[in-house]
C-alpha cells in the first residue's frame, strides 16, 4: 500500500509539487462543489474539480514565494485556500485580462517606476 504513495509523491514532485500540497489542493477543490448549482452536471463538476486542483498545484509555489512561506503544513493550507476558490481566481483573472484592466495597471506600474524615480536625490 505504501508503495503507491512513493510512487504518487515521486511523480508529484516530478511536477514540482509535494503530496501535502496536492492533498490540499485536490481537497479544497472538491469542496468548491458546494457553491455549484444543483443544475451543474457531473462533467462540469469534474472539470471543475480537476481545474481547481490544477489551478492549485500550479499557483501554490508563486503564492507561497510571494508570501514567504517556508512551512510545509501551511503551504497545504494555501493550496486548499487556491483549490477551494481556484476557479474563482482564474475566472477573475481572464476577466482581468479582457478588460484591459490588468494592462492599464502593469503599464502604471512602469510609468511610475521609469518617472517617479529620476531627480530628487531622496533627503
């Protein structure tokens, strides 16, 4: 029995994640069936299971470094944060993206970093 778990863990880190981490997130995903409608069918939810985790698994490392988190008990813990609400942040994101907004903000960013920073000598 063990077996298969050296074997999961193995492929999982060959993917750059960790068992705990991939436990929290498929968990998280699962429960964020709760907020689907009853009129969801079960191939939607199982994307969306699949999609959350998937959203977790890949976002869990950026969160954790932006974060500063070294701990592996509260890394799962955002992975179930992002595989609970994975969906959500995505979908959130691309409506981000399709808006414009999230280019007007990187654009702002860089005026504000090329123009903001020149002649006063900060004192």
């Amino acid at each position: 029995m063990t077996r298969w778990i050296e074997e999961l863990s193995t492929a999982l880190n060959a993917i750059g994640t960790s068992l705990p981490v991939a436990t929290g997130g498929f968990i998280g995903a699962l429960l964020s069936m709760r907020f689907l409608g009853p009129s969801a069918s079960i191939l939607f939810r199982m994307v969306m299971v699949v999609c959350g985790f998937s959203a977790s698994v890949i976002l869990t490392p950026l969160a954790v470094y932006l974060l500063g988190i070294h701990e592996i008990n509260v890394m799962s813990g955002v992975a179930f944060i992002l595989g609970l609400y994975g969906m959500s942040l995505v979908s959130e994101g691309n409506e981000l993206i399709k808006s414009g907004a999230l280019r007007e903000t990187i654009n702002g960013w860089f005026r504000k970093g090329n123009n903001g920073g020149g002649g006063e000598g900060g004192g």
